[in-house]
C-alpha cells in the first residue's frame, strides 16, 4: 500500500478476500461482473492480486462513455489481465432500434427498461450462464433496496448466488483504498460523476447529492435499476436450504 491504513480499514479489506475466497471455496465457479466503478475498482484490485481464479466480465452496451474504454486499457495494463467484453445480441439490438429508435430509451420507462433489457441483461445471463456464483460491487448506501441486501444471498431472477462483498463500506472508504493503492479509475469521476453507466443516461451530480442522481435522473428515484439487482427486494430473498 501507498499509504498506511488503519487496523480496523485492514481487517475490513482481510473481510473480503476472506468472502471471496470463501465463495470459491463452497460455489467452485465464481465471476465477477465488473461494472468499472468506483467500487470495481476496489474488487478489480482485491480479485486479480488475491483471488485470480475469479473470473471477469464488463458488459460494453454500445453506448459507454469513452472514458470507460479508456479505463479499461489501463486496467489490462496494470493487472496484465483481459476483461471479458460480452455485447449486446446484434438481432436482438437491430430489432430494438427498428422498434424504438436510437435514443428511445428517453421516451417511457417501458422503452428505457426495454433498452436495458437488450443492452445489459440479456448480455449478462449469457455472462453468468454456467457459473454457481456472481460478485458485484452494490453497497448499502447506494439505495433503500440494496440497503436491505446481504453478503451472500440466493438470486432467484438469475438462479445463482450472488456476493457482495462492498455492502457495508462508505463511498468514503473505497476512495480511501482506490487512492492508498494508487489505482486507475473513470476520469469522469473526477467531474461530478459519481456512479457511471451508459453515456445517455448518467450525468454528474450536484457535490454532496445521492450518488445515484445522475442515473435515469428523469425517472423516478425507485426504478432507478437496470434490472440486474432488485427494483423492489422480495422478503425472503435469501440463500435457499
Ligand atoms: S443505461 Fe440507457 S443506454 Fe444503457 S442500456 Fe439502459 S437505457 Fe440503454
């Protein structure tokens, strides 16, 4: 580490080599889906220095910002390591365009979750098909429902289980950790983006704001999901016997 970290920050980042590690060791199979934010940047670091056997993918929609592209270099740079790109099906793309056009997704939540649906979901059950478990950045913080989320839980809409091994840190702390170890990150976190998807629908946000305004900032804050973690969490969502 650049910069010496606190005892109780160690045991906190030990934690989660210990989650990820333990995943490997009951579900075998494991992939991170790495959303190249802030907090990917943090298990990108943790995954490939401490538990390489975790696999890695991002999902390019087509419509990332160049910024994106241009971080994912210097990731394969520093940690000698492709991400797996997995894209959007060609037809199923062509067919949505036909239907609503190229930036329809501004037109009704129906069309933006329809673009989702193409872009990222579909792209990601192809991603995770065959794997036992995925692991994702989400933290509480970020919402009401991934407030209410657990470390490792069953994901009944994908049928496998996922890992979340960020839920209790602060935005705080995995700044703290991307700048104690001097690692790469979204240069457009630098201008008031605070969580980054798409270009067309991720904007910068007032400092001190939610760090999830600038996502679907037209709609209302509760679908402000892509549809990969919950909209609205089901009560018994949690690892089956
Ligand atoms: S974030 Fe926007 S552009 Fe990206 S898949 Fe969803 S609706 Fe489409």
């Amino acid at each position: 580490m650049g910069q010496i970290l606190s005892l109780e920050f160690e045991q906190q980042i030990a934690a989660v080599r210990e989650l990820l590690r333990t995943a490997v060791r009951e579900h075998g199979r494991v992939v991170y889906a790495n959303s190249l934010g802030a907090e990917a940047m943090v298990l990108t670091d943790l995954i490939a220095t401490f538990v390489p056997e975790i696999d890695m993918f991002s999902i390019d929609t087509g419509r990332l910002p160049d910024e994106t592209h241009a971080l994912l270099a210097r990731i394969e740079a520093r940690y000698g390591r492709r991400i797996r790109l997995v894209h959007p099906d060609a037809r199923a793309l062509e067919a949505l365009l036909a239907a609503q056009g190229t930036n329809g997704f501004y037109g009704s939540l129906e069309a933006r979750l329809g673009c989702c649906q193409v872009r990222k979901l579909e792209p990601f059950r192809r991603a995770v098909a065959g794997y036992r478990a995925w692991v994702t950045g989400v933290r509480r913080e970020q919402s009401a429902t991934r407030a209410s989320g657990a470390a490792l839980e069953w994901d009944a809409g994908h049928g496998l289980y996922k890992v979340s091994p960020l839920l209790d840190w602060t935005e705080g702390q995995i700044w703290h950790y991307i700048r104690a170890r001097q690692l790469p990150y979204n240069s457009l976190h630098d201008r008031q983006f605070r969580s980054i998807g798409c270009a067309p629908c991720t904007r910068a946000v007032e400092p001190g704001g939610d760090g999830r305004a600038g996502r679907w900032w037209w709609e209302q804050a509760e679908s402000r999901e892509c549809g990969l973690h919950p909209r609205v969490r089901a009560a018994a969502v949690r690892t089956p016997a």
